[in-house]
C-alpha cells in the first residue's frame, strides 16, 4: 500500500495512538533469554514503580493492585533496594537524568514505609552523577498525603509532586470507580506542599473518559484556576489495555482536548496545541527531567518493580509481572528483574521513540533517524514528505517536527506512519 493508503486504513482506529508494540507478540521474534544490557549506555535515568492503591480506578492500564500489609510494603521496598544496588554495582560511572517513581500510587504506602523509599531514593542517587536539569518527581493522590510525607520528600529532593484528579464531576469519577476530593482539601494539601518546599505541583487530568462533556470539562476548569497548580498534564484515555467499550470517536477526542487546550491557554498555562503538558512558566515543558529526555532525546532509563518496563540502546525489557493478571503472588520474590527482554533492531527502537514523542506532539528528526538507521531511511522520507505535504506536521527548525492543529485530529496515524510497520 502506499503511504496515503496506509494513513487512510489508521486515521480511524483508536489503537494507534501513543503505545508501542500493538500487542506483546509483536515482537516474540525479537525475545532473548538474556538481561538487558547497557554497556554503552553512561547516560540513563530510573524508574521505581509502586503498583500499590487505595482504589483500582478503571481507567488505569498500568500494573496495580490494593495496597498489600505494612509488612508486605516493606519487603517489596526492600527488593527494589536490593535489585537497585546490584544494577549500580555492574555501572559505576552513571550520569543520571532524572528519577520517577510513580505507580499505582507511592504515597499510598504507610509513612514508615514511605521513609524507606526516600531512603532506597538517597542510597540510589548516591555515588552517581547527576545531569545539571536533573529533576526527580512522586506521583501520589491527595487522599494518601500526609505532612510527613510532604517533608520527607523535599528532604531527599522531590521538588516537584503529580497529584492526579483524571477529573472534578462526580459522575464522571464514579463510572470510573474513583472518589472526588472536595476542592478545598485539594487547595488546601497543595499549599501545604508549596510550603514544605515543593515548586512544582502537577494535576493530572484525561479525557476521553464515559460522560465528560462541555460543562464538566468547563467545571474542570474552574477548579484548576483556582487551584492553580504550577503544571498540568493533560492524558487522553489509552484503550489498547484496558476492556472498556465506551471509546470516543477521534472527532470526539480532538474536541476534547481543545477545550481543554483552549481554556489551559487561557489561564496563562503555556504549551503547544498537540502538547500533553501545560506549564505557567514559559520556559518549562511541565514534565520531570525522566520524561522530558525520553520524549526528546529518547534517553535510555532502568525500571525498578513489579512490571516496570527498561531500554537501552540495545532494545526493551518488562520487569516480571508486565502481563500477569495476578501481581499479588509475585511480591513475595527477591528480585523483580526482567521477565521479558527483546533485543530489537534499530527500527523498532525508532518505532519505540517516535510513539513516546507523541505525548510532546513532535520529535526530532536527527535523533529518529539515527535510531532508524539506513535500512529505514527511505520510510521515514516518504512519511515526512506525505505529512508536510498534507500540513500534518511543520518543521521547527532544522531538525524537529511538530503535529499542526490539522493533524492532531489523526496524531495516532501519523506516527505510526514512521513506525517500522
């Protein structure tokens, strides 16, 4: 088929949006029995997952599960401890670029198990560089905040907390089995995260989600004006793993987020349109240093946890439990380490980089194209040239594209147009 034929078959199919591989077998060809190397990586940043919550919200397609006895919390700490220190014992020289720890929710951990992930944070960092932006950021919900916890996280140099709301109807939540949280407590828990030292405050929104509408995106809003958190991460509703099937048209999806768009811009948060992320300062991208450099520089990065996923810049590893249905008997284990690795050729790796760009809604051209090699050239030239020829996409610079308002409606399709498919 040609280029455009391709781009007609997808422009429509919810699948093709910011996920890569489609499905696990995708690349069963490319599976070794071997751990993921990085011999050549120095420059790298890590990932703790905590797959604890309070509440499993419907919404979520990562690995998660109810928060398990403070016993049980402590062990599963002290295994990513423990899988930490033997990685940085076979990588001395490492330069870290950032450091996430998101989840399910890692607040949701009792405080004295809470005090020993900071702690596992401070002997993680310790010894190794630290890139000159590096800035590491905790996801966690207001209901499992604490004063504690809030201080805790500055002293080990959390300065930046992603608190997720998804949205503020009640109805809107409960179809997705998850609690509202009056506005004055989240004001009040952000201001006492400003003056424990915390300068950047995210609020997570979606859309895409079973009865958003203009007037609870509208309601959304308002309450983030007068919340007014520092960033805003805007995520549209990923289907690919997850069983629902109530899934918004793309003409849908692209109203949307417009109206989100429109009225971020409004209240002085700045991104560009096709952007995921919103900052009131003009010079940030309104994500941590861990995301920033996979989305434009598709740095390589080391997970650590049930399911958390790895790549280097020889392919891409699942921790153990990656597509499990039950998590819960795996966290007894001593190690968490890689279940599945793929040794993938540079192409995939291109396909890898160019998916996790679109939450940026653009990506560099120099770096996709050394990813992909020669062998890929000629595909990534046709698919740039068919997409500025359509106005899909526009250069900025030399070296970076950037999805127009035009081709945001289909951004799915478009960058499968330059995966290895």
């Amino acid at each position: 088929m040609s280029i455009e034929e391709v781009f007609e078959t997808r422009k429509n199919e919810p699948r093709w949006n910011t996920s890569y591989p489609l499905s696990p077998t995708d690349w069963t060809a490319y599976r070794v029995p071997s751990a993921l190397q990085f011999a050549t990586d120095r420059e790298l940043s890590f990932y703790i997952h905590i797959p604890f919550c309070r509440q499993l919200c419907s919404f979520c397609e990562y690995t998660r599960m109810l928060c398990p006895d403070d016993g049980m919390q402590k062990h599963y700490i002290e295994v990513i401890a423990s899988d930490i220190k033997r990685f940085k014992s076979k990588h001395s020289t490492l330069l870290l670029k950032g450091f996430d720890i998101g989840g399910g929710t890692p607040t949701a951990l009792t405080e004295g198990n809470f005090d020993l992930l900071m702690a596992v944070y401070d002997e993680a960092v310790q010894g190794v560089s630290l890139a000159a932006n590096y800035e590491p950021s905790i996801e966690g919900t207001f209901s499992t905040l604490s004063e504690h916890k809030l201080e805790r996280m500055v002293e080990s140099g959390f300065l930046r907390l992603s608190l997720g709301i998804q949205s503020t109807d009640s109805s809107v939540l409960c179809a997705q089995h998850r609690e509202r949280i009056a506005e004055d407590n989240c004001l009040r828990w952000i201001e006492k995260a400003n003056a424990a030292g915390i300068n950047k405050v995210n609020l997570d929104l979606m859309y895409g989600l079973k009865g958003q509408n203009e007037a609870t995106i509208d309601h959304d809003l308002l309450t983030i004006k007068r919340l007014s958190p520092q960033q805003v991460t805007l995520y549209e509703l990923r289907t690919n793993m997850i069983s629902t099937k109530d899934i918004p048209s793309k003409g849908e999806l692209f109203a949307l987020y417009q109206r989100y768009f429109d009225g971020l811009t409004a209240l002085g948060y700045h991104a560009k349109f096709g952007q995921n992320t919103f900052s009131l300062c003009a010079s940030d991208l309104g994500v941590s240093s861990y995301l920033r450099t996979r989305m434009l520089n598709g740095t390589p990065y080391k997970g650590f946890g049930i399911s958390a996923q790895s790549m280097s810049s020889e392919g891409i590893a699942y921790n153990c439990g990656k597509n499990s249905a039950e998590i819960k008997r795996l966290l007894a284990r001593t190690t968490y380490e890689e279940d599945c690795t793929y040794l993938l050729p540079s192409h995939e790796l291109a396909s890898k980089y160019i998916a996790i760009s679109g939450y940026y809604g653009g990506f560099s051209l120099k770096k996709l194209r050394s990813l992909a090699g020669e062998t890929h050239a000629a595909r990534i030239e046709e698919a740039l040239n068919f997409c500025l020829d359509k106005q899909f996409l526009s250069m900025e610079g030399p070296h970076r594209v950037r999805i127009t308002q035009s081709g945001f409606l289909y951004y799915g399709a478009i960058l499968s147009l330059f995966h290895s498919l």
